[in-house]
C-alpha cells in the first residue's frame, strides 16, 4: 500500500521507516509545523510533569530531569527519556489514564507542571484536580498548520496514488481536510482509507463526509499500524 503520514516533526521519519519495513510505500505530507510558543515556564516547585505530546520537550530550554515525568503514552515517554529526564512512566493510553496514573501514583496534592500545546483538549486539568492534584498549565508550544501541502502528496492524491493516510490528531486532521480542499483534491481524499489516532480524529473524518475510516483500538503508533494490518488484510 501506499501510504500517506501526515505526522509533523522527528517522529515523521520513524514512522516513514517503520512502515517501508512493513512493505509499504510512503508519501510524507505534515499539516502542522511544531514550535516552542515562547511563553517562561511557571515560577515555583514542582513535583511531576504532565506530558501529552512530545512536542512539548522542544520548550525546556534547561530539562529538569530530576523531576518525575508522566507521559501520556509510550512514545511521548521515550522522548521524554532521550530528553535526559531520568524518571518517565507511560499512561499507555489517553488523558483519562494519565490522570487515572497520576492518582495512583503520586502522593496527594501534588503541584503538577502540565507542560502542553496551544491547541489541547481543557478537561486534564480538571481530571487532574479530580486526582487529587494541583495543575499549573504551561502553555509551552503550539502547531500551526502548514500553507499547502506538499506537492508530491497533492499530485499523488491527484492521481489516484494513495490508498490511506494516517492522522495524529483530531487537529491534523482537520487541517488534512482543508488543505486536500485548497489543493483541489478533496474529492480523491475522501475516496481513500484513513486511520485516525482516536475516536475524537476520527469524528473529525467522519462529520466531513469521509467514509473509509478506522480507528486505532488504542490511542498511539502501536495501534494504529495494527488497524493498518487489518486494513490490509481485507483489501
């Protein structure tokens, strides 16, 4: 099959190699730039750190790699780890399994630095308060979405050249649908396979019009190669 990765940032080439190792063929197309938002990290102590997205490892600009580190899955922690922090554990899941971690494993009333993306879902804080815990939001990057995309995505959509594209995020794909829509291969997007990270990128697809989707039975990379397996099986 050939696949279309729409994942922006480092983690673009992983998963590029990840799939040729599969026997699949690969067209990269990111829809979000990815930066630091420039805001100072909060003043104060503070006992663990919320991560939900790598992106917010590029904003430390001295990682305080002594303190614990919550990572909303396994791949956010293993950046997290090759970011220097020294004690990393994995939610494994979504924002109710971090805060469900953060509950059983910190003592209470812990003062938590919950380092995020301009554009998030607002409840972890209070599932977090709901924990038992006191957040302290760092609004510390944000991703913006590309101009256009890639001519070499827009020619091969164009031409009927890909079979499914992969989305991240509830954003990402958003963005996806606007760009194919600019690009003037809406029609050819729609006509195509999609992978959705989540139930919430999924609903984004789904309430476009898109009608070839399949969501990952769990929420990061690991899962949504398996829907890709099993994509695959039945073509």
């Amino acid at each position: 099959m050939r696949i279309l990765v729409t994942r922006p940032g480092s983690r673009a080439g992983q998963t590029e190699e990840r799939l040729r190792g599969m026997g699949h063929d690969v067209v990269r197309a990111p829809v979000l730039t990815i930066a630091p938002s420039g805001q100072p990290m909060p003043h104060g102590v503070f006992d663990a750190i919320i991560l939900t997205s790598p992106g917010a490892l590029l904003a430390f600009p001295e990682p305080p790699v002594h303190l614990p580190v919550l990572a909303v899955g396994d791949r956010t922690a293993e950046d997290a780890r090759r970011a220097g922090f020294l004690h990393v554990m994995s939610a494994a899941g979504d924002r109710l399994d971090l805060a469900d971690m953060a509950r059983e494993t910190l003592p209470p009333e812990r003062r938590l630095l919950m380092a995020v993306g301009r554009e998030r879902k607002e409840d972890l804080a209070d599932l977090l308060r709901h924990a038992g815990h006191d957040p302290v939001i760092w609004v510390c990057y944000h991703a913006d979405a590309v101009e256009a995309l890639p001519p070499e995505a827009a020619r091969a959509l164009a031409g009927g050249q890909i079979d499914c594209a992969l989305h991240y995020s509830p954003r990402s794909a958003g963005v996806f649908i606007e760009l194919a829509e600019q690009a003037g291969v809406r029609d050819a997007a729609e006509a195509i396979a999609h992978i959705a990270i989540s139930d919430d990128a999924a609903a984004v697809l789904r309430s476009a019009g898109f009608g070839r989707i399949v969501t990952a039975r769990h929420p990061d990379e690991d899962g949504m190669m398996a829907a890709l397996e099993e994509l695959e099986a039945v073509r």
